[in-house]
C-alpha cells in the first residue's frame, strides 16, 4: 500500500524505516547516497505531492553551484541509479522481512512506501490418534516405566549431541586444512604483494575503465568532446579488451588467496567509496577519470603529448629523470602496428590514509593488460620486490613501477622493469 495524505500517522515508522536501511551494512558507506535517501523520503512524507528536479537535488543535497546544469552534468542521475539499486540489494539479502518496504521507481526521484503483506497463518488440527486399550497399570509400575522413559530419552538425546559436535568439529578441521592448503600453494611473492589488500575482511573494489564514447557501434563511436557533444549521448559502457582479461587475472589471483573482490566500472565510482575501501584501478585516468580526483603518481605521470610524431597521443612522463633515461615515454607511432607500450604500476594511500591504492595502466589498453599480469605472476613479482628491497616479513611500502611492453598481434608477450621509486 502506498503512502497517501492520509497515512501521515505512519510518518515515525517510515522514517524509522529510513535510519534502519541507512545504517544497514548495504549502505553504512556510503554517506552521499544515505543523505539522498534521508532527502527523499522528507520530501515524500512532507511534500508527496510536489514532484524533485534534478537542479533542486544538485543543490540541495550535494551543493552543487546555482549555475549547475543538469543537461550537461549526468551526477545527480548517476546517485539515484546507485540508489535504486542499493535499495534492491538491501531488501534482496538485510531487509528480506522487513514489514516496510521502501522503493524509488524509474524515470522520478521520489520514494514510495509499502507495507508488506503479512502471511496468513493456518492453524494445523492434530491427526486423529485411534484410541487404545487403557489398562490401569498401578502406581509403582507406572512411575517406574516413566522413569525409564525419561532415563532412554536423555541417554538419546546426548548421544545426538555428541554426534552433532563430533560432525561439526570435523567440517571445521576440514574446511580449516582446505583452506590452508590452497593458500600454501599461493608463492611467497604474491602473498607478501598482495598482503594489504587481503588482511581486510572487506572486498578490495576493482575499477576498471570505461571512457565516456558517444555515436553507436553500428554507425561509429569515438571519444566525447566536451565542447561540442551532450552529455546525454554518452555511451559509458564500454571498456578495452586488455581491461576485461585484467579483471579475469585478478579475479584468479584473489581467488587462489581466498579473498573476495568487488568490481565495479568506473563511471559508478565516487569519491565517498574511496574513502572506505582498499581499490585498485585498471586502466589510465584518460578513460578511469576518478583516479584524476584521487592521489595518483607522482615520478609517472600520463601525458597527452603535444609534439611530432606523437602529438595527440598518450605518453607517461618521467618527472625525474635518472642518467639516460629519458623524460617521456610512448608507445608505437598511432599510425603504425602496435608493438611497444608502457604502463605503470603504483601502490600509493587513498583520500584515507588507513586504505590503499593500487594503479595498474598503460597508455593503451595492451599495456594496462600487461601490469596487471605483471603484479600476477610469481617470477615477476619477486623481481619487483627485490627492486624495492622490502625486507622478509615487512609490508610493500607506496612505489611505483615503469613497465616496457613488447606487444605482437594485439597480445602482450614480453615485459620488462624499466624503473622504480620508491614514494616518501
């Protein structure tokens, strides 16, 4: 039943609704989209009549500028679809017998509330038993059998105790040795890489990029230019090839570690997740544009160049140069087979400190396919932490890691450690 004018006496409860699903584990991090929905749902028990403009919402509740434009900024509808699904989620695991059930329907920015129907309990009626003969045992011998009775029910019933102890005891050793040996066969190397990201009991979030294209696949698609293009054409589902095996390769990694990760295509991502999760992006923040909000690296740094023959291209530059390397690095000509790329591997700390970053990317997608094999493979991740010579039993301490990428027919088939810096 939804909720109309003449429900307001209801008005506690919905917003008691509202507390409990804002301090639920499916929204507990997630401040900005907790501050939409506490908006809403006043706005829909206050003014349920009155439809919310996206300029009113900007405003309001994320303090957007009074020139804020909602043709031209896609954030507002970004949040309410994050909502709307953080509300599925939570009433499809935490809130699957809640008695109020609260929704954000397509196409508006307004909540409605329900009551769920409370299942109808039948009263069973006991099989007819068939009367037996009663024989009127006397008194001693009646309480002697009833005696025994109860002495054979608790005998039983410690038996099945015991039984069920012993069982479970059992599982747990067998899930404990499962558990162990899957790890022990995890190397050293990628165990002591990967330490941070898998000592939390919470899933690292793994970004992957998904540049903002417009036009369509059948009739042509290239990337958005701001100052010609709507924002309302933007196609921002599509990523690179090197990105979804990457994605594959960490998915592996984790898996053989015992440890969860969470994916989620950038376009998605917001600066209040960063705050509360370990992350690693793949891809460069020319397509994964969160990491230009976030701290990135400092010694490689992705450049548009704006010199012949590379002008236009992506290039990552050297900030600090040592003897006889040079200050930037590209990959193959654009107008040439691809054959070499560069890409980056960088652990540095996140907007909060206690959480880790971790950039895996190229200047193309090959190269960004190439990092992340790079940090999944036991010969080459020995080779990384003898670089940084991290000593046995400490923890890999912020760096970052040039990378050449030799690529043949789109694959790539040989990477080599061009440099490595440590971060202060």
């Amino acid at each position: 039943m939804s909720v109309t004018s003449l429900q307001f006496a209801d008005r506690e409860r919905y917003l008691g609704q509202i507390d409990k699903i804002t301090h639920s584990h499916t929204l507990r991090k997630a401040e900005s989209l907790c501050k939409l929905l506490r908006y809403l749902a006043d706005h829909a028990l206050t003014q349920p009549d009155t439809p919310l403009k996206e300029y009113q919402i900007a405003t309001e509740v994320f303090g957007r500028p009074d020139n804020f434009d909602p043709q031209a900024d896609s954030a507002i509808r970004v949040q309410a679809g994050r909502l709307r699904l953080k509300l599925l989620d939570y009433y499809s695991h935490e809130g699957a017998a809640d008695p109020i059930v609260v929704e954000m329907p397509n196409g508006v920015y307004a909540l409605s509330f329900h009551h769920r129907e409370t299942p109808v309990r039948v009263a069973l009626t006991p099989p007819a038993l068939f009367p037996l003969p009663v024989e009127s045992p006397k008194p001693r011998q009646s309480a002697r059998r009833w005696t025994l009775a109860v002495v054979g029910l608790s005998l039983a019933l410690v038996a099945a105790l015991v039984a069920v102890v012993t069982l479970s005891m059992a599982l747990s050793s067998a899930r404990a040795r499962v558990s162990v040996n899957s790890t022990s066969t995890v190397p050293v190397a990628l165990r002591r890489f990967w330490s941070e990201f898998v000592s939390s009991p919470d899933a690292p979030w793994v970004i992957f990029s998904n540049a903002a294209f417009v036009g369509r696949p059948e009739t042509g698609m290239r990337y958005l230019d701001p100052a010609r293009d709507s924002h309302d054409l933007i196609l921002d589902h599509y990523t690179g090839v090197g990105e979804v095996l990457a994605v594959h390769e960490l998915d592996r990694v984790f898996n053989s570690l015992n440890h969860p990760i969470e994916v989620k295509r950038g376009s998605l991502f917001t600066l209040d997740d960063a705050k509360t999760n370990d992350l690693i992006f793949v891809g460069s923040p020319a397509e994964n544009l969160t990491l230009l909000d976030l701290p990135g690296s400092q010694e490689f740094v992705f450049k548009r160049l704006d010199t012949t023959p590379h002008k236009g291209a992506l290039g990552i530059a050297n900030v600090h140069p040592e003897p006889g390397q040079p200050a930037i690095f590209y990959p193959s000509d654009s107008s040439q087979r691809l054959t070499e790329d560069y890409a980056i591997v960088a652990l540095v700390h996140g907007l909060n400190p206690a959480r880790h970053v971790l950039i895996l990317a190229g200047t193309t997608t090959i190269g960004t396919q190439a990092a992340v094999e790079y940090v999944s493979e036991r010969d080459s991740v020995e080779e990384l932490l003898r670089r940084l010579a991290v000593p046995a039993g400490d923890e890999v301490k912020p760096f970052e890691a040039l990378l050449r990428v030799k690529v043949t027919r789109g694959v790539p088939v040989g990477t080599e450690l061009v440099a490595v810096r440590h971060r202060k």
